[in-house]
C-alpha cells in the first residue's frame, strides 16, 4: 500500500505528534495500528540508542569482575575474561573504601539536613514576611550562585586549614550548610501557597512555625522533596572541596579515593573499578526510587513560578 | 465543498470503544452538529474526519472518496480546535497563513493543484481578517489577544484553506456566556455566507438547538438519533435523547397501561430516569398511596399499547400544565405537591413533587403561580405524552 | 524564637518600627521582621563566611605576594591581577577551559535533543528507554571518571585509541567523558520541553499540511527555545568549572595539554603561588558571569516567549 501514512506513523525523530509518554493519555493517537515496519524502526532506533548510552557503564563492569592481568593479555575485550565474583564484595568491605563510604554517608546527610533546614528557613522569609532590604538580601542571595566552590576554593582551604578542620567533619560540610538554589526552588513552592490560605491561618491563630510545619511545608512537598534529592546527589557526588580539605591518606571520602585509582597496582585494578560502581550506587537508587517525586517537584515549581 | 459518511465506523483503543458501527451520512452543505456528554465519542469520531485518529473498523468517506488511509494533510478538511492551537510564537498574520505556506490548493479553472503565490495567500488571507474583524490585530501574538480574538483567528486559519468541510472541536466552550452568544449567531451567519459543509461538536444542546440543520446525538460512542432539532426534541428516539434535549430536561415517569389501555397510571417513585420502580397492582383507582396520577392517551398512542404493558411515560414540562379542579379530565391527571416556585420574567418554573420525585413544570408568567407547598393536578397538553418502551428505552412510535 | 504572626496594630508598628526607612509607606512589623532575619540568618552567615568574604579574601591575596611559608606578604597591587591574567598560564587555562565548553555544549545539546524526541512517543516500554537515556545523571564527576578510564586509559583502555597521550587531543578525549555524563540531564530537560508542547498545536500543524520535519523546525524547536536556552547556560557552567574529569583521566598531562582553570588554580595553591591562584580564581570568576551574561544577552532575543 503506498497512500500516506497517518500522521502517527509520519512521526520520525522528528517532530513529536504522540501522546506525552509520561502520562498515557485518553487520546492515544492510532497508536494501536503503528505499521509493523514502523514500529520496529523506532524499537531498533531506541535500543541501539540505548546501547550507546550504556556501552560505558558496560564495560566498567566487564573490567571490574575481570582479572586485570587476564584482561590485559586478551587485548582488553568486550566480555569479562577470568571473572572474580567476589570483586564487589572485596572492594565494599576493604578498609579504604568502606571507610570512605561512611564518611561519605556521614558528609551528605549533614549536608543535605542542614541545606533543607536553611533553604527552608530562608524561603519562608522570603516568601511569607515583609522586612527591610528584602529585594536587596534576595539579590545577595542569588549573586552566591555565581560564587561555585570552585572560584572559592583558595580562601575557603584558607579557612579552614586555619580553624584547623583539615581532615575534618566540620571542614567537609560547613561551607556547604546554606546554597542558594534551595532558597530559590522551595521559595517558588512557598510562593504556590494561595493567599487565602494564609489569610485562613492568620485568622486561626496560627504562628509562624505553626504556619510553616503545618502549611507551608506539606504544600510545597513535592519541590521540597526533589531539592532534597538534588541536594543529597551533589553533596555525595563532590569532589574538589573534599579533596582540598583532606590531606591525609586515611581520611578520604568516597568520591576522592576514586581518584586513587589511576596509580593503584594494576594487579587489583579491578576492585578499584567494583569500588567505584559502588560509590555510584546510592545516588542511582535515590534516583531510581524518587524518579517520579523529582520530576513533579520540578516540574510544579515552574509551573507555578 | 462535500458532505461525510460514516459506514459502519468504529474505533477501538485497546479494551475501550470509543465509538461503535457508527452509520451517519452528512449532506453537503450541512452544519452537523455532534452532541453528547463527555466520553460520548463524539471528538473522537471528528478527529476520525480529521485523520487525527485512524479507524479501526469500517469506512469513512469524505465526498466520494474513501479516507480511511489518506494523510490529514491530504484531505482537504481545516479544524478549529478547542483550544484554539495558535502557534504563540508566531503573530496573527502568520498564523493565518499557515495551512496556505505549505499545502496545495485546486485553483479555479486549473486541472492539479498547486502551491498559491504570495498574492493569492495575501488575498486569501484578507478576505478572512477581514470576515471576521481581525485587520487591527494582524501584527500582534496570541497571548496579546482575548479568548474571543483567539478563537476568531483560529476560524480564520480554518477558512482561508477554503476545505470541503469544517471540523469544530467546542469552539465556543472557552468563551464566556455573553461572547457565546454572539459567537453563536456569527458562526451560523458564517455558514449562510460561505455554504461549507460543517461538522460541530459540542456537549451543549442549546449550541446543537440554535445552530444545526440536523444534530447526531451520540451516547457511550453509539449514535442515538439524528435529525433536525424539532425532530429530536419533537420525537426523541429514546430516553437517553429524550432527557438530554430541553432544559429543563423532559420529565419521565415509570407507568402501566389501563385496563381499558387508554390510560396510563403513574407509578410512586416515578421519574423513570431516576430508576423508578413498576406499579405493583393496576387498578386503575385513584388510591392515593399505590399512584400517582393516570394520564389520558391519544388514539395514536393507545394503538401502540396494550393494557398491562408497563410503559415509560415522558412529559415536556412545557406540556404540562396545573389542572383547575373542573378540569374535563380531572380524574386523569397526576397529583403532587409544589416544592419550589422559580420565576424567570417570562416563564415560571414549578418544581413538583410527584410520588417521591420532582418534576418540572413550565407556565407563562403572566398565569397565576401556585404557592410552595400547595397541592395541584397536572395535566398534559394534547399530544404532549411520550411513550417509550422500558425494555430497550426507545420511543414507542 | 516563635514570634506570632504579627496582626499587628498601629501603635506596636510605630513604637517599634526600625529606624531607617528609606521612605517607604510599607509599616513593617517589628516581630515580622525579626522572625525574617531570624530565617535568614543560618544561610546569610554561611554565605557572608564562605562566599563573599571569600571573594575579598581573593583581592587581597591577589594583590600580596608571599612567602613560601606563609609567614610574610607584601602588596604588590592590582597590576598583578592583569598580569597574572594576562599570563600564559591563565591564558592556557582559559584556553583549554573555553576549548572544554566548545567540546561538550554543542553535543550535549544535539544529543539531547536527538534522544528525547526519539524517546517522546507512545510506544509500549518507552518508559524503559527513558530511564536509560536519563540514567547519566546518576553518575559524579569522578565515577564518570573512572568509567572513562576503562575505555580509554592508554595502557587499560578497551577502546585501543591514545587519545589521552596525544597532546593535541587529549582533552577532547577527556571530553567524551563530560559528553557522555551530560546525555542525562540533556534529555531529560529537552524531554520535559517537548511534553510542555501541547498536542494540538503539532496536529493542527499537520493539518495546514506541515510534515514531521517541518513541523519540527517550525513548531516543536521555536516552543522549545526558553528550554534549549536553560540547558545551554548549565552545560556551559558545568564545562567552565571543570576539575574532577581532568584529576582522573589525565592529571593535567600530557604536559599540561588538558590543564582546565579550574585545574590550575589547585595548582596554584601553596603560599608562594598564592596570589596567581587568586587572581586566576577572579578571572575564572569574570569569566564566568561573563559568558553567562553574554548568553542570555544574546540568545535571549532568539527565544521565543509565549506569554
């Protein structure tokens, strides 16, 4: 048959003209007669894509669970040569890396408790009250997004080398207890709540904390939620700051043992590799597990901003 | 210009029917008017004639030529949107232009169609700003405009393709009471001048009444009747057109038959839409507690029925009217109680409680209006009763 | 400190209101505002300590020399701020870091469009392709890093290229890491553009007769624009502060060929070298708002807006 195709069918990689492939919607435009053809072209299109994408992540795992000499004597293949099992289990329980690990797990926590308590705070302020100077102290806040760690970086070991919290708790997480973009998001979330709302919780007596724990906060959820889930990604995924601020051997997050990898003994090269697959683990199932509340919260803040 | 058949056409998606073996002939020239409530199937078989939707059984020709397989952008048809679908990066002007930058068009007096020069887009173009008042605004962007703008230079997207039929996908339901109004009488005005054929959906019977040659009522994807607007609101094909026509809607009571078959004695909990049950005795007495009323049938009606059937009676509320006690046929009417009194300036609507449900009746203002609470007898205007079947619901005779 | 939604009254507002106002008719409320500053406070301090006094801090050790032990500096000026500036070493740096962003942004961008429009239909499973196209994120900097590492690590490598040994193309191939950790957020916020594009607006496209290509360069790519805009300003920053990837892959080498600012400034960090690290971090500084401003300046007019 050579009359033109539907308009679905006429959907290539360019050019959208289906329903959201979020959300299956009441109109599912003639997906059900796709033309065999078609449908296996987008099937093979996507999996090749996908193949690419994971490609990497592959053969990181081939190198992990292979023997590094026997990999590098079979001129480095695309299948694992030699398997050692128990190489995850290695890396996990080696004292450098479980260590890491936990003060890795220590550092985001605090770190992400703290952004959520001061980003919270501070929307409020910003979305609720009148004072003073309040555009001024909102531009000021803002501005520190354009002051990264990594323009910072110099004065900041400064400081805390001269607190003597080098190889520290406090050195690793202080700096990074307030950010900005948390101000920015869950003030948008506040700023969703309707006024009558406000008016109604005035009127019912309610204080400002009352106001905030009972309202505000369960309204804006979703935005909360998915700052959290941004916040806990970035303070597990740091590196420049942790590795300024430690100079010691033993005392090294998980992101920064990473990077002894490069000159480790080739002959456990692979537990290196497991171990960093490891490192990536938490941040992938944060991810895969608060997917949908990520994607809302985002999506709901700019709706309404 | 061409009209629209739909043989036998039905659309699935997956367990659902959106529309079912959907027989419907569209005439040239004709402003079809598809009218149901949500979820009827109604946008969806529009967007078949579209080719936004594929069919899943059956054919759809627009003219003569089947369309089943043929590409939207080759079928000759422009659609107004609900939502208008404005490109809202592109101003007034260009948005007009749109369907003529890219399709062909069959010229006058040429054999195959072609592309249009930038003189003929420039008049075409125009002429439709100009039918619909919208040369200020040519330069500006949607968002600059009004909902009633919007929907104006939507339909003038439409009307430059100059198509064989126009798709309306509840063109007016975004607008608000006054503006549909105007809109109402323009659209139709619209269609006197340019003679297209039309096919409108929406799930607004006052629309379908006002604006339609003929109305295709559509329910659970199934077309239940079609015709002109005296004719469905005249001779509803079933109860479902029956209660979805008129507003107020037709009151429905749940009866039987006489003895003598030329009565029908109404049921208590009667409104039969309502889920009524049948009478359980049929003495034809006038016992308070077992009825509710007996009305008089024509000798149309009677030869339709035979005593002992159980029937649905249907009532317009303008063909009900409050017996006076010496009334000729005051033993053949249905008692009940005022509930609420609603006087509108012209017409007064009387709510009654009848055996257990309230009906509506319709007066003239300038007739004296019952008290809340007051006792009264309704009679029916001659040739005012509807019958209709309780089994299949559909209208006896 | 719980201070009451302050319903306050005149009289409270006036006996309490603080002192200098600029002449606004605005009463503020003196619990209101205390309640406010009591909020901002926790993030005003640790802005105030590690982000503004910080960027003092950077000035004045860009215009001291010190000694190698930290014991002494003098004032050498503000001349030595352009000078370092003007530096080959900053100017290598600059080069290699703005080279970085001309690797990474386009394809980033392209890549990212390319997957969510194919990902952005209804088929059967294509919820599974998302999470895969998006899966990226879930990776740092440095696991990305080592992954890389495997495939191109000139002595470990599958892929068998040299690339990180070849001065010329190193950083590129250090870029394939960037370019590969930024598939994810790519998609996904080109994804979440696309289904921001009501479907009536691309099937009454299709009904004025456009056909898929031309529907997506007209209808789909301007409605996309704000979004594309947002996801260029993020990859540009992300390549503009980039460390981690060169610390693991290359150390910087081969001979200083993938040295990033970002690189050179940790280079740059004991007593002596202070003040280059300083001044670099000012011009990294510069830099950035910079490129930052000059993007919303001149893509801005090229978005389109519907408001």
């Amino acid at each position: 048959m050579t009359s033109d195709a539907r308009v679905v069918d006429d959907a290539p990689a360019a050019g959208p003209t289906v329903a959201l492939g979020a959300a299956p919607e009441k109109r599912i435009a003639g997906s059900s007669r796709l033309r065999p053809l078609r449908l296996t072209g987008w099937y093979t299109l996507l999996t090749v894509l996908a193949i690419i994408v994971l490609f990497p992540v592959y053969i990181t795992v081939v190198r992990a669970l292979s023997t590094p000499v026997a990999y590098s004597d079979a001129r480095s293949p695309l299948y694992p040569v030699a398997i050692q099992w128990d190489v995850f289990w290695r890396a996990a329980t080696s004292q450098g890396l479980s260590r890491a690990l936990l003060l890795s797990a220590i550092m985001t926590i605090v770190i992400t408790v703290a952004q959520l308590v001061t980003s919270v705070l501070a929307a409020y302020a910003f979305a609720f009250l009148e004072f003073p100077f309040k555009k001024t102290l909102f531009g000021l806040f803002m501005a520190t997004l354009m002051l990264p760690i990594e323009v910072t970086l110099i004065p900041n070991v400064q400081t805390i080398s001269d607190l003597g919290w080098l190889n520290s708790m406090q050195g690793l997480t202080v700096p990074f207890l307030a950010t900005a973009l948390g101000t920015f998001l869950i003030r948008q979330g506040f700023v969703g709540v309707p006024a009558d709302l406000r008016d109604a919780a005035r009127l019912d007596g309610y204080g400002h904390l009352r106001f905030m724990w009972h309202v505000a906060v369960p309204l804006a959820r979703p935005v909360i939620a998915a700052f959290t889930v941004l916040s806990f990604l970035a303070a597990w995924n740091q590196y420049l700051w942790p590795q300024s601020v430690e100079t010691l051997d033993n005392w090294q997050t998980a992101q920064v043992a990473l990077s002894n990898l490069p000159t480790a003994e080739p002959a456990t090269y692979n537990v290196g590799v497991a171990g960093a697959l490891i490192v990536a683990l938490p941040v992938l199932i944060v991810l895969l597990v608060f997917q949908r509340q990520l994607v809302r919260g985002l999506t709901a803040g700019a709706v309404k901003g | 210009m061409a009209g629209v058949t739909f043989d036998a056409v039905t659309k699935r998606y997956g367990d659902v029917t959106a529309v079912a073996d959907l027989d419907l002939t569209i005439a040239d020239g004709e402003f079809l008017v598809l009218l149901g409530p949500s979820g009827c199937g109604k946008t969806t078989a529009l967007r078949m004639i579209a080719g936004l939707e594929d069919i899943t059984d059956g054919r759809l020709s627009i003219g003569d030529r089947v369309v089943n397989d043929v590409d939207p952008r080759k079928r000759d048809v422009a659609m107004v949107f609900q939502s208008y679908a404005l490109y809202p990066h592109q101003n007034v002007a260009k948005n007009i232009a749109s369907p003529l930058t890219v399709r062909e068009y069959r010229v006058d007096g040429e054999n195959e169609p072609r592309k249009l020069t930038k003189a003929e887009r420039d008049e075409r173009i125009d002429e439709a700003a100009r039918m619909l008042g919208l040369e200020p605004y040519l330069k500006r962007k949607p968002g600059a405009l009004s909902g009633g703008q919007r929907q104006r230079v939507a339909l003038a997207r439409a009307i430059v393709a100059r198509p064989q039929v126009f798709l309306m996908d509840e063109p007016l339901s975004n607008l608000d009471a006054k503006l549909r109004t105007q809109t109402r009488a323009e659209l139709v005005d619209l269609h006197r001048r340019v003679g297209t054929t039309i096919v409108y959906v929406t799930h607004d019977q006052v629309e379908a009444m006002t604006m339609a040659t003929r109305i295709a009522v559509l329910d659970n994807g199934r077309l239940q009747q079609v015709g002109t607007a005296e004719e469905v609101y005249d001779t509803p094909a079933n109860l479902f057109v029956a209660g979805f026509i008129g507003t107020p809607p037709m009151n429905t009571f749940t009866a039987r038959v006489s003895e003598d078959g030329r009565r029908v004695i109404i049921g208590r909990g009667g409104n039969a839409a309502l889920g009524g049950a049948p009478l359980a005795d049929a003495a034809p007495s006038p016992d308070a507690a077992l009825t509710a009323g007996r009305l008089v049938l024509d000798d149309a009606k009677a030869a339709l029925v035979r005593p002992g059937n159980d029937v649905i009676v249907g009532v317009r509320p303008e063909h009900l009217h409050l017996a006076a006690g010496d009334d000729e046929h005051s033993g053949d009417a249905i008692s009940g109680r005022v509930h609420n009194v609603e006087w509108l300036g012209h017409e007064a609507v009387i709510a009654v409680d009848v055996a257990g449900s309230t009906i509506a009746v319709r007066q003239r203002a300038d007739r004296e209006l019952p008290d809340v609470g007051a006792d009264v007898s309704l009679a029916p205007a001659p040739g005012g009763v509807h019958l209709f079947d309780p089994a299949t619901s559909e209208r006896l005779g | 400190m719980t201070a009451p939604v302050a319903v306050a009254t005149a009289d409270t507002a006036l006996a309490d209101a603080p002192k200098p106002k600029r002449r606004r008719r605005r009463r503020y409320h003196a619990g209101e505002v205390l309640a406010a500053y009591a909020c901002l406070a926790p993030s005003a301090v640790i802005f105030a300590v590690f982000m503004y006094y910080p960027l003092y801090q950077l000035f004045v050790e860009a215009t001291h020399q010190s000694n190698s032990f930290g014991t002494k500096s003098r004032y050498v000026g503000f001349g030595n701020i352009g000078d370092v500036l003007g530096g080959s070493d900053f100017m290598s740096g600059l080069g290699h870091t703005l080279l970085y962003v001309v690797y990474t942004v386009p394809a980033g961008l392209i890549l990212g469009i390319l997957l969510a429009v194919a990902a952005h239909r209804h088929l059967r499973g294509i919820k599974i392709y998302q999470t895969i196209f998006s899966s990226t994120v879930a990776t740092s900097v440095a696991v990305t890093s080592v992954i890389f590492l495997t495939l191109i690590n000139p002595s470990t490598g599958v892929l068998k290229i040299d690339i990180l040994n070849n001065p010329d193309w190193a950083l590129f191939g250090v870029s394939w890491s960037s370019i590969w950790q930024n598939i994810g957020l790519s998609f996904l916020i080109v994804l979440a553009g696309l289904q921001a594009i009501p479907e009536e607006l691309l099937e009454a496209a299709t009904l004025d007769g456009y056909g898929p290509v031309r529907r997506f360069f007209k209808v789909t790519l301007p409605l996309l624009s704000p979004v594309l805009l947002f996801l260029v300003v993020v990859l540009v920053v992300f390549a503009l502060q980039s460390y981690a990837q060169v610390d693991i892959l290359t150390q910087g080498g081969p001979a200083g060929a993938t040295e990033t600012l970002v690189y050179k400034i940790t280079q740059n960090q004991s007593p002596r070298l202070m003040s280059n690290g300083a001044a670099m971090s000012i011009g990294l500084f510069v830099v950035t708002v910079i490129i930052t401003a000059l993007q919303f300046g001149l893509l801005s007019k090229r978005v389109n807006y519907d408001q």
